[in-house]
C-alpha cells in the first residue's frame, strides 16, 4: 500500500514522553516508543518533521498562577521543550535515523536556530527535524507552533499524537457515552469548540487548508497505520 503522506508534522504532546501514569518527567521507554515509530516511516520514505510540548517538565500559563509574569512562564515553557526535543534526538539517533533540533529561541550550543530553507533541506536529505521552543513568543502554544511550522514546511498534514483514539464530542473519560468523531472540519472545530488544539492553530490550519488527523499514538504501528492511509482517529479538513 502506498504512503498517503510524503511529508508530515508530528506533534507531541510533552506529556506523551512522560510517565504513562502522570504525564510528568522524561521516560526513557515511552520515548523509544516514539523513536521506534518514527524509524518505521522514515524507512518508508517518509518526511518527519517533530514539534514537541514541555508540559511534561512545565506548563507555562500554569505556573503564570502562582503569581509570576505569563511571559516569563512560557520562556519557561519554551526551555522545556528544548529539553525534550534533545531527548527525542538521542532517542532517535539510537533507532539509527539522523536528526536536527532547531529551535525558536538561540541556544547554538545545543541546537541549530530555526530557519526554514535549512529545516526543507534536513527533510530532502531524510533528517528528522525536532522544532523546539514553540514560535518564539510568548502567549502561543506548541499546538500553534506546529500549525505554522507544518506551514511553512509545506507539510501535506499535522498529525496531532494523543492519548485517546480521536476527537469526541465530550470528554470520554467522564462521559461512557461520549461520541468519537471520525472527520470534521476545521470550521466543526471551532463552532463546536472542541477541545482538540487551540482556535489559533486550527485557524492557521483552515486558511492554508491544512489537514489534521488526531490519532492514539500509545499503541505501537498506529503512526504507520495512519501514514498508510488506515482509518484511524478523526481527519479535520477543509470545508471545500
């Protein structure tokens, strides 16, 4: 069966390198979860780019509670994602796949900075590309950071990796008769407001018509499976 996709944007959540129970720190197996399902479709063929969150390390808007300054608390964010991008790095470079951290604040020590003719010609040569430290900015998630990066990259669609096998019409946790959708548009999204990414990023999504598939990434092959093209999750698309 062929690739349906020849260039894609995974975003992470920081918690899906986290513990399975909480969600917090770095755990080495479920990152070489990630790292083994990657190498599967970039032996494929397949163009990876990565964009990763920090909330497994720290959440920014949730530390602005205690009382700091929220810009301050998202560079505190944005660093956490750096820690986690370098993780992911090794962990794929140990799957024998070469890889490049970029990032959106200049830490030259550790990453290369973002620029984007450098991030589309890592791809063409068959790098993995980890985007770190969200856009730069204060006051924007990674969820909107993946959106423009997928973008700008020219990427034929954003996987969004959760923990649950797609988007539901409430919360499936609480709610035993909660309706997984299977497509939507980005346009569903925002009217319906479901908790899915923010109104930012499924908005950049919508102007560039850029398609979504948010998909359970926990069970082992199912990246593949949605590379392939398989019915998994739920696809978010344009209207027209």
């Amino acid at each position: 069966m062929p690739n349906l996709y020849q260039r894609v944007l995974l975003k992470l959540s920081g918690e899906a390198l986290g513990d399975r129970a909480d969600g917090h720190g770095i755990d080495p197996e479920a990152v070489q979860s990630i790292a083994r399902q990657v190498a599967k479709v970039s032996a494929l063929g397949v163009e990876v780019a990565i964009v990763v969150g920090g909330g497994n390390i720290l959440r920014g808007a949730e530390f602005a509670k205690l009382g700091g300054s929220r810009a301050s608390a998202d560079y505190m964010g944005m660093l956490a994602t750096v820690i986690n991008g370098l993780a992911l790095s090794d962990a794929l470079e140990s799957q024998g796949l070469e890889t490049r951290v970029q990032t959106a604040l200049e830490i030259r020590q550790v990453a290369e900075p973002f620029v984007r003719r450098k991030a589309l010609h890592h791809l063409d040569q068959g790098r993995v590309v980890i985007l770190s430290a969200g856009t730069g900015n204060p006051f924007f998630t990674t969820d909107t950071a993946a959106a423009l990066r997928a973008t700008e990259l020219e990427c034929d669609v954003l996987l969004k990796a959760t923990k649950v096998d797609g988007v539901y019409d409430s919360d499936p946790k609480k709610n035993a008769g909660a309706r997984r959708y299977t497509e939507l548009t980005h346009m569903d999204v925002l009217s319906q407001r479901l908790r899915v990414m923010d109104g930012t990023a499924i908005t950049l999504c919508m102007e560039n018509k850029l398609p979504i598939v948010v998909f359970d990434m926990l069970e082992e092959g199912n990246l593949e499976r949605v590379i392939r093209g398989e019915p998994l999750g739920t696809r978010i698309r344009s209207a027209t």
